[in-house]
C-alpha cells in the first residue's frame, strides 16, 4: 500500500478513498454473481441458459433505446449547482426526471409486450414465454428509477448504505435462484418467476433506501417548482438525449451480440458465449466502483478548470495498472481451458476460446476505466454515438464474417474489435477536447488579467 500511495497524485487517492465502499460492495456482488452463473448454467443446461441470454438481451436491447439515463445529467449539472449552491434548483431537476423516467419506463414495457406478440419467434426459439418476458421488462424497468437514485448517491458521494443494501439484496437473489434451480432443474418458467420476483425487491428497495439517505440534502427544497431550471431544461435535455442515444448503443454493442449471435448460430453457441463473457467480464468488479466514482470527480474538476490535475491523474493510474495487467493475460492465456471446464463443467469447454478473447477486452477496458467518463464530462455525446454507429456496423461486418466457422469465437472476436476502436477514437477526443479547453481558459485569463 505505501507502494502506491507514494506513486499516486493527490486526485487519485481522491478516487480511490470515495470508491472504497463501492469496490467492497462490488467485489461482493460480483462474487455472488459468478457463483449464480455456475449454478444457472449447470442448473439449465447450455441450450436452455443460451434461450434465457436471449431473452435478457432482448429486453435489456429494447429498454435501454427507451432509457434516458437521467443519472448520469444530473451529475454534470448537479456538480454546477452545487457549485453555484443552487440545491433548490438541484431537486427541481430531480422531480422533473422522476416524471421523465416514470413515462418512459411504462412505454417501454408497452412497446417489449407488442414485440413479444407479434415479433416473437423472430428472436426466440422456445414457445410460451410471452408473459415471462412481459414480466420481466416490468421489473427490468425499475431500472430508469435507478439510474437517478445512483446518480445522486455518486454526486453526493454517498456509497455505504446502498453498498450494504445491495449487498443484503445480492445473498437474497442467489438463495431463490439457488432454490428455484434445486428444486426444478432444467425448467425455465420456474426459473423465470424467481429472477422477476427478485428483480421487482431489489429495484424497490434499493431506490427507497437510496432517497432516504438523501433526504436532507433533497427534502428542504421539496417545494422547488420544476420553473427553477426551465432555462437549463434545453441544455439538459440535449446532453440526455445525446448520452441516451449514446448508451442505447452501447448496449447494442454489450447486448446486441448475443441477438445476432442467436440469429447466425444456435442457442447453445449462445450459452458458451454468455457463460465465456460472465466469466471474463468479472474483472471489471476492479474498475466498476473506480468509474463511479471518477465521473462526479471529473465533473468537478472540470467544472473548477483543474486541467493539469485531470491529466496527472489519469496518466498514474493507467500507468500502474498496465504491468499487472499484462502478466495476468499472459497466465490465463495457458490456464483458460482449465478455468472454464473446472467450473462449469466439460459441457461448457467450448467457450474457453471466446472467453479468452473476452478477457482482453475486459483487462484493456478495466485498465483504462476513466476513458468514457471523461468523454461524458467533457460533453462529447454527438462524438460518442458517431463513434459507436460506426464500430457497430465494422464490428457486425466482421461478426457477420467470422461466426459461421469459429461460432461463440468469432462473435467474442467482432466485439474486442469493436470495443478497441471505440477504445482508441474515445480517447484521442477526449484529451484533444481538454487541451482546447485548456487553451481556451488560458486565453480567458489572460484577457481578464
């Protein structure tokens, strides 16, 4: 620890102090969430786990085209009011995206329960799983509420308690999944109605308990009228619609995968590409709690025009993490087989090659976490859709290539590509824009000097 300490800026201990809780309660959940892949996988079987991915992608693909991801606005312009210790206008944002959110999640579940009807057997194999699947958007769209209570809690930098609740949630999900899966094995409906059930407790809970954790920041405003931030509403509005789009397609590209790897193979190429990518996207429970964290924190910082700070700190983490990275690439290279056959059986030994593929993506994207939270600092949301318009089509082109002859490979191969351009363009953007601004505020004090 005195090793890294010596090695970190002041702005990075920052980081790290306020991810402490978040990394904990990650590492935790994350844990748990390994243990219930094991047990979903070998519980369903590789073809009936590859129709529940399915399912969970066409959902999540649909609802996140729906989603405005209000949170993550109301952390950049939150970090302004505060600034300016305009809180009253601070919680009239707030009650102005509960009202937005609410709408939203209610047409997306109308829109995923008229696909499910008439588009159905386009996406999915299995018959009878219409209002399963209605069901489980309905849950699922607890989610859009989420985003505004998590958003919140990172602008306030408030982690323990939502931490420990997650937690409690966390152990609650696996016992019923364990229990469903025990009990009836190989049964899907089953299944189902435990995951949705617990979908439902842990979005409710979690939201409640988050606003009251901040009820004495909000509630002394609670009558701030929405008219406060009529004027920032164009401005807020534009950053949502353009960081919505923006995460719309970056859940193409996380989610739409398994939709086109269903529709050019076959629901078992599906489950050994699910469980390859459960597996190997678990390290980022490293980097997870650090990019929640580091956005709020680059919003201030930017707000405050600390440039050289931003640039001292983001070169000493990534710098520190490349090393350990490396040697581990280089030792799971030799042990990736061995990993997915010990855990989840000898069905699953196919996915040892797409799973490897996975892992570089994911060590590259944990080992520079800060990349696309500085891009949402800086505002940059017309670059990022462009950016990811185009991996996308680049990235479905080669899926389209590779996934007849190497299968759950070829599709983990499309995606590393497309996550290591995003990867390369998002980062040469972001610090061409922070060098501008630097300039631009240089120019601005010297005028005012």
């Amino acid at each position: 620890m005195k090793f890294f300490k010596k090695r970190l800026d002041t702005e990075s201990k920052t980081l790290f102090k306020n991810s402490t809780w978040v990394f904990f309660s990650n590492f935790f959940s994350t844990a748990l969430a390994f243990l219930r892949s094991v047990v979903i996988a070998r519980g369903l079987g590789a073809e009936i786990y590859g129709t529940y991915a399915i399912v969970v992608a066409f959902v999540a693909l649909i609802q996140e085209f729906l989603n405005p991801n209000i949170g993550t606005a109301l952390i950049k312009f939150g970090a302004e009011y505060h600034d300016k210790n305009r809180i009253d206008k601070l919680t009239a944002m707030v009650k102005s995206s509960l009202n937005t959110s609410f709408i939203m999640a209610i047409l997306s579940v109308a829109v995923i329960a008229i696909l499910s009807f008439v588009s159905y057997s386009t996406f999915i194999e299995k018959p009878g799983l219409h209002w399963f699947i209605i069901a489980y958007a309905l849950a699922a769209s607890i989610t859009y509420v989420n985003s505004i209570s998590r958003g919140l809690l990172r602008l306030y930098f408030k982690f323990k308690l939502s931490s420990i609740i997650q937690m409690i949630m966390d152990v609650l999900e696996t016992a019923m999944i364990a229990v469903a899966v025990f009990f009836y094995p190989r049964d899907l409906n089953v299944f189902f109605v435990a995951v949705i059930i617990t979908r439902f407790l842990n979005g409710f809970i979690c939201n409640a308990l988050a606003f009251w954790e901040l009820r004495k920041e909000l509630m002394p405003h609670r009558s701030a009228s929405t008219e406060l931030v009529k004027e920032d509403k164009r401005k807020f509005s534009r950053f949502v619609v353009g960081n919505s789009i923006g995460n719309s397609l970056k859940t193409v590209i996380s989610q739409g995968d398994v939709l086109l790897l269903g529709a050019l193979s076959n629901p078992e190429q599906v489950g050994f590409y699910s469980v390859a990518k459960k597996v190997a996207f678990s390290v980022f429970t490293l980097s997870d709690p650090l990019v929640q964290s580091i956005y709020p924190q680059l919003s201030k910082l930017l707000a405050e025009k600390r440039f050289p700070e931003i640039r001292n700190m983001l070169l000493k983490i990534t710098s520190l993490a490349m090393i350990p990275s490396l040697i581990f690439l280089i030792v799971t290279f030799f042990l990736n087989e061995w990993i997915i056959v010990t855990v989840y059986g000898l069905e699953y030994k196919p996915a040892a090659q797409p799973f490897y593929y996975f892992l570089i993506g994911s060590v590259l994207g944990a080992s520079t976490f800060w990349v696309l939270p500085l891009v949402q600092s800086l505002g940059l949301v017309k670059m990022r859709v462009k950016v990811y318009v185009f991996t996308i089509l680049v990235g479905s082109v080669a899926a389209w290539w590779l996934v007849p002859t190497m299968h759950a490979a070829g599709m983990s191969l499309a995606l590393l590509l497309t996550n290591v351009m995003n990867l390369i363009i998002f980062t040469n953007e972001a610090l061409k824009k922070i060098k501008k601004e630097e300039a631009d505020h240089l120019k601005e004090s010297l005028r005012i000097g």
